[in-house]
C-alpha cells in the first residue's frame, strides 16, 4: 500500500469539500435561507455528513484506479486520472458558483457539467477495477437528486 498516495487521494477530495464549504456556510443563514426551496428540499444538517462521505468514497476510488496504473503511467491512464483532478475542480467550483456567486443558474450549468464528468469516470474506472466505479455510484445518484434541486431552485426564484 502506498500511504503517501493514499492520503493524497483520501485528502483532496475533503480539500474540496472544505473550499466548497467556505462559501456554503456563510451563505446558508444569509442568502439561502431567502430563497424559494422545492418541498422534496433535505434538511440543511442532511448535506454535510452526505458529502464527507461521498468525497471519502471518491477517494478510495481514485486511489484504486491509481494503484492499478501501470508504472510510468500510460497516456490513457494519466487521462483518467486528469479526469477526475478536474471533476474535482468542478465539484469544488458548484459551490463557489452557487452560494458564493448566488448563482443557482449558472450553478445549474456547472452541475450538469459535473454530471457528465462523473458518468465519464464511471465508465473509464469500469474498464481498471470495477469496484472503483462501484463507490461512484452513491455519489451519482446525489449529484442527480442535486441536479434536479438545483433547477427547482433556479425555477423558483
């Protein structure tokens, strides 16, 4: 097991989490609390826990599909994985865009964005370990019902 690469891989994804929620928490009380939410909207306590667990199982994920690469990596292999390092970056921006900018539209974008990266990733992690692909499921299914708040927000406000 190579720790050095599995804290890289564990970290920036709760790295990303941790930027995206600079903008979520002041917003919250503030900005989001004013805004016409769908009657399917979570309790806000919901969202925290659920992403520290999904950015976890996105990084056992990578850190498999890692592992699995050949050494030096191969150009498909350094695709995937660039792939995912900008996946990430977009999960991080959403909230950026959403609550720093208060731009549920331009957030809505974003995500739809995000969606397709992450079905991408699926499919691409399938073809180097299947259960890689497997830990991504959760996240797509959230990032699905995310999606559709998302535009009801935008739709209602």
């Amino acid at each position: 097991m190579n720790y050095k690469r599995l804290v890289i891989c564990l970290g920036l994804p709760q790295l990303a989490g941790a930027v995206g929620s600079i903008f979520t928490i002041s917003a919250i009380p503030a900005w989001y609390a004013g805004l016409q939410r769908p009657s399917f909207s979570p309790p806000n306590w919901i969202f925290g826990p659920v992403w520290i667990l999904l950015y976890l199982l996105m990084g056992i994920s990578v850190y498999l599909i890692w592992s699995a690469c050949a050494k030096p990596l191969a150009e498909e292999d350094r695709n995937t994985l660039t792939i995912f390092w900008i996946h990430l970056f977009l999960n991080a921006t959403w909230s950026i865009v959403f609550f720093g900018l208060q731009s549920p539209f331009w957030a809505f974008f974003n995500i739809i964005i995000l969606w397709l990266f992450i079905i991408t990733l699926i499919i691409k992690f399938w073809k180097i370990n299947k259960w890689a692909s497997y830990l991504l499921v959760p996240y797509l299914l959230w990032v699905s019902f995310a999606s559709v708040l998302n535009y009801f927000i935008w739709y209602l406000n």
